[in-house]
C-alpha cells in the first residue's frame, strides 16, 4: 500500500495545487477588476475636469472677443465723434468768420467806428452791461412785480451811466480817445 499510499498523496497535493492556482487566478482577477474599475473611475474624473476645463476656455473666448467688440466699437466711437467736434469746429470757426465779416462791414458803415480797432468805440463791456440791464428790466416789467420793476429801470439808468449794477462798479472807458 505504500505505493497507492503515495499516489493518492500526489494526487492530493496536485488537486489542493489546482485548487490554490484557480483561487490565486480568480483573486488577481478580481483585483485586475477592482484596479480597472478605480482607472475607469480617475479617467471619467479626468474627463469630467478636462471638459470643464474646455467650457471655461470657450467661455473666457467668448469674453475676449466680447471686449475685444466693445473696444472696436469704442474706437469707432471715438473716431466718430472726434470727426464730429472736428466738424463742429469748423462751422463754429465759420460763424466766427462770418462774424467778424459782419462786424468789419457794419464799423465800415458806421460813422462812430474806431477805425483803429475796427470796433465802436462803445462796444464790449459797456454795450454788454446795457443789453444785461434791459433784457432785466423788461423780464420784471412782463413779470408785473411792482416795485422790483422800479429797480430794472434803476439798473438801466446805472448801465446807462456806465455803471455795471451787478458789480457795483464802474465801467466807463478811461481812454480820453473815446
């Protein structure tokens, strides 16, 4: 019996091998599954981060071309309105050539003209100050308040006088010339 003996000792020892090899396999099989799955896990994270990532992109593109319309838009904006006060400029350099044409050809007909200075002799502060008084006057006189009426006709006897009555002081040209 020592021969059987010995077989069916192999033959135990081969079979607990097989045994301890299939459960050796099924157990890397298994942790070759849970690592596959934890890798399919990182990589979906990763994904997941990755297409963030491009949305954010996309979005700070759409900022960026955003601002970069709006400082177009802008630009043309500027050159708009610089053109404009370009514009503005010149007819106001129009009317003021045109005022002074004006001007050169009524000291031209007027006998009282500085001829000098191609102004009347009476013009600036004190023509001013006399236009300032009546437009003052008649503004209380259309408003009826009485006795505020009497001092418009007051502050047009002062401008008359050469008197500016908002300052109180006198206006009147110290020239012996004029």
């Amino acid at each position: 019996m020592e021969t059987t003996a010995w077989i069916w000792i192999v033959v135990i020892i081969v079979a607990v091998a097989l045994i301890v090899l299939l459960m050796s396999r099924k157990r890397r099989e298994a942790f070759r599954q849970k690592r596959d799955e934890q890798n399919r896990q990182h990589a979906a994270e990763i994904r997941s981060k990755a297409e963030e990532s491009e949305l954010q992109a996309r979005e700070n593109e759409a900022r960026a071309m955003r601002a970069k319309a709006d400082a177009e838009k802008a630009q043309v904006e500027a050159a708009r309105l610089r053109q404009e006060a370009e514009q503005r400029q010149s007819e106001a350099q129009d009317f003021r050539s045109d005022s002074e044409k004006h001007l050169h050809k009524a000291d031209a007909l007027d006998p009282d003209a500085d001829t000098e200075r191609g102004r009347r002799a009476e013009a600036g502060v004190d023509a001013d100050t006399r236009r300032d008084a009546d437009a003052d006057a008649r503004r209380d006189a259309d408003a009826g308040r009485g006795a505020d009426a009497g001092r418009g006709a007051d502050t047009r006897r002062e401008a008359d006088a050469g008197r500016d009555p908002r300052a109180g002081t006198d206006t009147r040209r110290t020239n012996p010339r004029e």
